[in-house]
C-alpha cells in the first residue's frame, strides 16, 4: 500500500474555523491586567495565529505561558478559567498531533477538552471544531473506524446546533479522506463528489485539502496522471499566501513524488531539493521521513544505486512512524538493495513491507465492516440536510418566479418542487425502512433462544425431579415457538392457541392444584385482533414461573392463573392475571429477556401509529386474593408497516 504525505488534512480547516472565529476579538492588551484570565485567552487567541502561520516556536511558548497561568491557579473553576483550560487541552492535543508527531497524546488532550466543553456548555461551534480535531488525530494513527465514528458524531452535534456551513465542509472532507486512507475508493468516490458540490462555497484552505486529498486518493489507485494536476491546483491556490507557507510546500512535496511515479526525475530533483530545505528550517520530521523516502526513490530511478543505499544505512525509521510511511520507505528500500544486487536485503525488506502491509490491509478490512452500519445513520442525516437545502432554494426561486413568470411557469415549477421533494422523502423513508426492519428482526430474534432456553431448562429441572416429561408435545411446542419467533404480527385467536398448549405443557408439571381458565367477552372477534406475537405468551410465562410456581401447594387453595379479554373503548385489552408472589416492593427490579423484547419490540411500532399499544405489569387485588397482572391494550386501528 502506497501513501502521501497525510499532512493538510481537515486539522487544518479545523483551526482555520477556529481563526476565523477570533477574527474581530482583537489582540490589543490595552487595559487588561497582565496576570488576568482575559489576558491568557488573548495569548491563546495569539497562539492561534501562531499556528496558522506555522510560527511553531511562538505556539509552543504562548501554550507554556497559558499552562504555568493554569498550574498557579489550577484550585480555581470560574467560568472563564474553564474556557482557558478548554482552549489549553484543545491547543495541546493539536501540538502532539502536529507538532510532535504523536497523535496519540493529540487524542488524550483533546478529548479532555471536549468534555470539558461539554460539561461547561461552552461554544457548540467551539465544540464541532475540537471534535474535528479528534476525528483528524485518529485518522493519524491509523484507526479510521474511530475516526468516521468521530465525524459522524460530530456531524450529528453540528446538525443539532445547527453550526457553520464551514464546519459541515470540513466534517464532509474529513469523511472523504477516511474512505481515502480506508482504500475503500467506492464511497470516497461518493463522498468526493459530495464535496466536489460544495466546492464553490468553500474557503481556499478548504479548497487546499479537496484538491490535496482528491489527489491523495488517485495516487492511491496507482492513477499518477489524474493525480497530478489536483496536486498542482492544491500549490497553486496557496503559492502567493505568506501564512499558507507550509501547504504551499506540502502540496510541492506530493508533486515530487507523483513526477518520481511518473519517472520524470529531471522535474522531480529540484523540487525535492526545495521542499528538503524548507523542511529542515522548521525541522518538521514527518514530512523530512518521506522526502528522504523520496529522495531514495529519485537516486534508485537515476541509476545512483550507491546514494541510494548511503542514505537508507544512515536515515533510520524513528519510532511511532506512521505505518504507511513506513510502507512507502520498505518498498523504495527494496528497490535499491536490488538494484544493488543484495537479493538478501531486498528480500528482507520485502518480507518487512509485506507483513506490515497485510496488517495496514487486514486492519482496512476490518474498519471497512465496522464503519458500514455508520454509513446508513450518515447517509439518512445527509439526505435530510440535502433535502432541506433543495426545499430552500426551490421555495426561493418559487417565491420570485411569482413576480416575474406567468402562471404557467409557476406550475410548471411547482410539479418540479414536488417531484424534487418526493424523491428525497422516499430516499429517506427507505433509509429509514433499511434501518427500521434490522432493528425489529435483531429484537425479535432474541426470543427465540431465550424461549427455546426457559422450556428445555424446565423440563429438563422437571426431569431430574422424577416427572414425567412429554418429549413429543415439547418439540411441537418449541417448534412453534421459533416460528413465532420469526413472526412479527399474529392474531389473537393464534396467540391464545399456543398459550394454551403452552400451558398446558406447564401445567402437567404443577399439579392438581393449578388451575388455568380464559373468560372473553361475547362481543370480541377473536380472529380480528392483531398483536405482536408470542406477547401473551411471554406474560403467562412470568406468571407461572415468578408467580405461582416458587408458592408451595396449599390445601384448600389453587394456583390460578387467567386471561380476561374485554373490550376498552376503541381497543381490546388482554390481561393475564395470576394469584401467585406479586412484584416485591410493587415493582420489578431487573426485567427479564422476555419482557424486554417485548418493550422494546412495542416500542418500534409506536413511531409509526398514531395511537400507541400500550402495556404494563403490576400488582393487584381481586375477591380477597393478592397477585400479579399483566396487561396490554390493542388499539383497533394499530398497523404493523413499518413504511
């Protein structure tokens, strides 16, 4: 696997946004106290446009002074000395990050910093940038099933804020580049083009990382020839920019090595020389690792075998070097040793590259399935600004064809507007439906094992009692019970037939004095009521095995358990009624599989009714006895579509 430089990426746009929210604020320190929370947040703000203009020594000071204010006051938790620790953890995490080559410790500060923003209720817009961020430092370590995670929850805050079109730029090109560095080229593709739309709107440092990234992701399918002119549209928007330094010479390094691809060494070698100067003056290791990669590559392509092989003997791979650098400098390594004819450290370096290369392959498999299930809630998200944005400029342009078209042109618009608006509301309902369907079908596969278990388990206790166990009805019984299982909706007339025969399975095992009765009002047609199925099977389940059976047999007295169905109003309920231990204390203190499958499974038919489907369990009186009852209340008109 081949990489570029992963430099300029969305940390970039991030701190942008961040610069452009203290444009305005000034720096004047006229009238502030020196030694003051407001004199440390203009130094952070300082720190900030430091950064930007890639100052590195006066960030790293300005960072130094705001930690020694923090440590002498680090008893104190005042509104503004919180937000100055905030700006402190967030300004660390991006030292680490881009400084200091260890993203890892990046990803420590800022999330300190994000919970301290949240627990504050600081700037959301402060907050998106600081979640970029974070986002942007796992990409850097390679864990990119993080990194979407990150960005699409980052998205979700944006969306509920409702923050910056600027931000939603640079959460869309940080999800970009992760498919980029994912290898999963398909969705980059999608994403790019998405960002490739937004491309007018965007700031020229956001223009820097499209072009930058989209070539990032050509070289990356081996298409040099595509790559190429992104690079030299990603130099050229910065090459006049004094602040933009350091992209200007980035985007140079990636020109050198799509030229070094191409073999045009002769183009390669002086920008190589430059970018290796500039480099060196800021002393940026990262980005000196793959020149020297580079540099390699251009002495084994002229033929300088014995260059070649002088630097890789005296240019040694530091530690926590991104694996895909490392990549890159194995592949230009074996290369050289066999030009140079030492088949021995080729083949060293090949069998090094390869392992390392199978790992970075496995590890982007692996994320790849991981970020699939993000992939539905972003899409559905995305959709819906999509949706929003079109409604929005389809109302405008409606609103001023009325003052200047003829009616015709006005309806003709307006069936456009609909079309436009129901395709998008179709796209999202069947989002919606996709995600909706998988989360029933996991629901209601739970009760399958946790049926089968509770009735083997019984039977099994019943056994070792000295009972007799009825095999025959027992496998009828479970296999109904996995049929049900798979069924989301049933009858009720179907629902009280497998209690029945469920019950009178259980009942063979209680004994002479249990005693099971049904009472259903006259007016109630059976075969007309729907519910979800194995619902009042679950119910006689608890009933009989949490109420009645734990009570010993009493003489004179049975163990009654009873289904009641009635009518109530413009709905049918279902009550299971028992006289066995009741609920301790009124309530229950840890609910069962059953009935939370239940619960859960109700609860995903309400969205889609008006009226809801409402149940509940509960301790009760009748005729001088004590128990349990468990209802549920079945609305006439309650539909089980989920679209």
């Amino acid at each position: 696997m081949k990489r570029l430089v992963y430099w300029t990426m969305t940390l970039v746009a991030a701190l942008h946004l961040f610069a452009c929210q203290q444009e305005g604020k000034g720096t004047s320190q006229g009238g502030i106290i020196k030694d003051s929370d407001d004199y440390y947040m203009q130094l952070s703000a300082r720190g900030v446009a430091f950064y930007q203009a890639y100052q590195v020594d006066s960030f790293v000071w300005t960072n130094q002074q705001i930690h020694q204010y923090l440590q002498r006051h680090q008893e104190e938790n005042r509104e503004e000395l919180q937000q100055l620790r905030a700006a402190w953890l967030k300004a660390q995490g991006v030292y680490f990050a881009a400084i200091a080559g260890r993203p890892d410790s990046g990803i420590i500060y800022t999330e300190k910093a994000i919970q301290l923003m949240e627990q504050e209720k600081m700037d959301p817009e402060l907050r998106v940038i600081t979640m970029l961020n974070k986002a942007d430092f796992y990409r850097q370590t390679g864990q990119l099933d993080l990194s979407a995670d990150s960005y699409l929850r980052t998205l979700a805050v944006a969306d509920s804020f409702q923050t910056s079109e600027d931000s939603r730029i640079a959460i869309s090109l940080g999800i970009s580049t992760v498919y980029t560095f994912m290898a999963d080229f398909v969705n980059s593709a999608k994403w790019w083009a998405r960002c490739k739309e937004l491309l007018p709107k965007m700031k020229k440092p956001d223009q820097f990382i499209y072009y930058n990234n989209v070539g990032n992701d050509y070289y990356l399918q081996d298409r040099y020839a595509e790559a190429l002119p992104c690079f030299e549209k990603a130099a050229s928007l910065v090459k006049d920019d004094e602040k933009k330094t350091w992209d200007y010479y980035t985007a140079r390094t990636n020109i050198a090595e799509i030229l070094i691809n191409l073999k045009e060494a002769d183009k390669a070698k002086p920008i190589l020389a430059e970018v290796d100067s500039f480099f060196r003056k800021v002393n940026f290791r990262i980005l000196l690792y793959y020149i020297k990669t580079s540099e390699i590559e251009l002495a084994t392509l002229e033929g300088r075998t014995v260059d070649a092989i002088r630097m890789i003997q005296q240019d040694k791979t530091p530690e926590g070097m991104i694996p895909a650098a490392v990549v890159m400098r194995l592949k230009a390594v074996e290369q050289a040793w066999r030009q140079a004819g030492n088949a021995q450290n080729a083949y060293l370096a090949h069998q090094e590259m390869h392992a390392l290369n199978d790992s970075i392959q496995t590890a982007n498999v692996k994320m790849q399935m991981s970020t699939r299930l993000l992939e539905y809630e972003h899409d559905k998200r995305l959709i819906e600004q999509q949706r929003q944005i079109e409604h929005s400029k389809m109302t405008n342009r409606l609103a001023w064809t009325l003052f200047i078209t003829a009616s015709m042109a006005v309806i003709l618009l307006f069936v456009l507007y609909l079309l436009h608006r129901r395709k998008g509301h179709m796209q999202t309902l069947e989002l919606r439906q996709q995600l909706i369907e998988t989360r029933l079908r996991n629901t209601r596969n739970r009760l399958s094992p946790h049926f089968i278990y509770n009735a083997l388990n019984h039977e099994m206790l019943a056994q070792m009692d000295g009972k007799t166990v009825n095999f025959e009805s027992l496998t009828q019984l479970l296999r109904r019970g996995v049929d049900m299982a798979d069924t989301l909706e049933i009858t009720l007339e179907e629902e009280l037939a497998f209690v029945d025969y469920y019950v009178i399975i259980e009942g063979q095992q209680m004994g002479d004095d249990f005693h099971y009765e049904k009472l259903i009002d006259g007016d109630i047609d059976l075969s007309n009521v729907k519910l979800p199925a194995m619902t009042i099977q679950i119910f006689a389940e608890n009933a009989i095995k949490h109420g009645l059976r734990p009570i010993n047999p009493q003489q004179g007295k049975n163990r009654q358990l009873t289904i009641h169905v009635s009518r109530k109003g413009n709905a049918t309920m279902v009550e299971v009624l028992d006289n066995g231990e009741g609920l301790k204390g009124g309530r229950i203190h840890k609910e069962q599989t059953g009935m939370r499958v239940v619960r859960q499974t109700i609860q995903m038919l309400n969205e889609h009714n008006a009226v809801p489907i409402q149940f509940g369990i509960g301790n009760y009186q009748w005729q001088g006895e004590n128990g349990c009852r468990s209802w549920i209340l079945l609305p006439d008109d309650f539909h089980y579509r989920i679209l």
